[in-house]
C-alpha cells in the first residue's frame, strides 16, 4: 500500500491488493478517500471465504463495520471466523441473493448509501445491481466484476435464472456476468460515472458524483477495457475467440 506512488489522474497508479485479487484494495482505498462525506460502511456480495475478496482489507486494516454476503455456507463460516474480532461491526451472512429477496438485505443493512457496495456472483450481477438501485440502496463507490469474453462493444448480458452457477451453466465457464459496455450503459443511466477497470481485466469501479469533488472526477483517466488475466491464461485466446465457444448461449442485450 505505501509503496505506491499515487496519480489522482491514472487509476493503474491506485491498485494494490492486501486480501483483493486484482488491485481492488488500492482502487477503493483511493476513491473512499476522495469521498466527500463517509459513513464507514460497506456490503459485499460474493465474499468467498474472506481471505480473497474486496471487503476483508476494509473490516481488518480500516476497522470499517459493514456486511459480507456469501451464498455458499462453508465459505461464509470461513469468512466469518476470518473477521471475527477484527471490527465492531461486520458480520458475514450465508444468502443467495435473488433479485426477488434483495428486500431482504436492505433490511438487513444499517445505511442505505454504503461507502462501498462491491458484488461479484459470476452470473446474475446485472440483475442484482438493478434490484439493488430499485428497492433504493445507492452505494458511493459501486464494485462490479464484469465479463472480458464478451468484448468492449457488446451491450449484454446472461439471461437470469435464480439457481445460476457459472461453474455448471456452460462447460467453458465462461458464460456469466455482463460486458464493460453493458455495465456502462446500466450504470450511467442511474447517475453513476464509470472511473475505471483493473489492468487484470476484472472488475470495473463506478461512482456516484454526487459524493465527490467534480474535478478529482474530471481528471481521471480511466482503463477501459482489458482482457480478463486469467481467461487469457487458461484459454490462450482472445476474448473474440473466446466468446465463440460460448455463442449459440442466451443473452440478453442491455
């Protein structure tokens, strides 16, 4: 973390990871401090087991309180025995987020506009996202993990199932989730402005202007686009050829 050498203007100069896979830490770390006012609070959808997520550096270095979700119950007993005793206020939970029970964790939240709202379910995010601004949760700072295979010009994403798993939805595993472009239509049709994605090509970060300074926004000059690491490594393709193996599946434009 301190050994980074910081450009407000160049997001790449932002990233580091204490327990995130791709840099995420330090990209939050960034934004949350450009944050004009600050509740302290987070949700994360996705936690895993809490040794690799974008929540665990927040609960154990920043003492943030907030909610990790988890929809696998042996993840989510790992993850709470990772937080335990490190904030006052975190707490793991094991849901399956549905677009029908996002209700359900708004109830379960303390601040409706979390400092940080981070989701990464490998299927159904669009969906959720959109559930999640309907029932009136508006994050600052929106993590989102988008899907390289599809391109940066495909507006799309997977067509929605509750039970989704990506692991068993295509033997490939590369049909889940939603484009860059995809995300950047949704987004900013909400009021949100797109900031940047990580040089691994898997998450995209999205803020909600109202909460920072216009010129630190202004000035920044954002990744767009970039190949997924690991899909890359696992398949030797590009994205374009990737998303090949994939074509004959349901999408849904956005």
């Amino acid at each position: 973390m301190n050994a980074r050498r910081v450009d407000l203007m160049s997001p790449a100069t932002w990233e580091f990871s204490g327990f995130s896979q791709n840099g995420e830490d330090g990209i939050i770390d960034v934004l949350r401090k450009q944050l004009l006012t600050q509740n302290r609070y987070f949700v994360e959808i996705g936690c895993s087991d809490g040794i690799e997520n974008n929540s665990s550096w927040l609960v154990v270095a920043e003492k943030l309180s907030g909610i990790m979700i988890e929809g696998d119950p042996t993840l989510a007993e790992r993850a709470k025995r990772m937080i335990a005793g490190h904030s006052v206020g975190g707490e793991c939970r094991n849901m399956f987020v549905t677009r029908e029970n996002v209700h359900e964790l708004k109830r379960l939240m303390f601040h409706n506009d979390p400092d940080v709202f981070s989701l990464d379910i490998d299927g159904n995010d669009y969906y959720i996202a959109k559930a999640i601004l309907d029932n009136g949760i508006r994050p600052k700072i929106f993590v989102v993990e988008f899907n390289s295979v599809f391109g940066p010009e495909r507006s799309t994403t997977v067509a929605y199932r509750d039970d989704f798993v990506f692991s068993s939805a295509h033997p490939t595993q590369l049909y889940y989730g939603v484009s860059i472009k995809g995300w950047r239509n949704f987004f900013e049709a909400q009021g949100y402005q797109f900031v940047t994605i990580d040089q691994n090509g898997v998450n995209a970060f999205f803020v909600d202007p109202a909460h920072f300074d216009r010129g630190f926004l202004k000035n920044i000059m954002p990744l767009s686009f970039a190949e997924n690491l690991y899909q890359y490594r696992k398949f030797r393709i590009s994205s374009a050829d990737q998303f090949k193996l994939i074509e004959n599946e349901q999408f849904v434009d956005i």
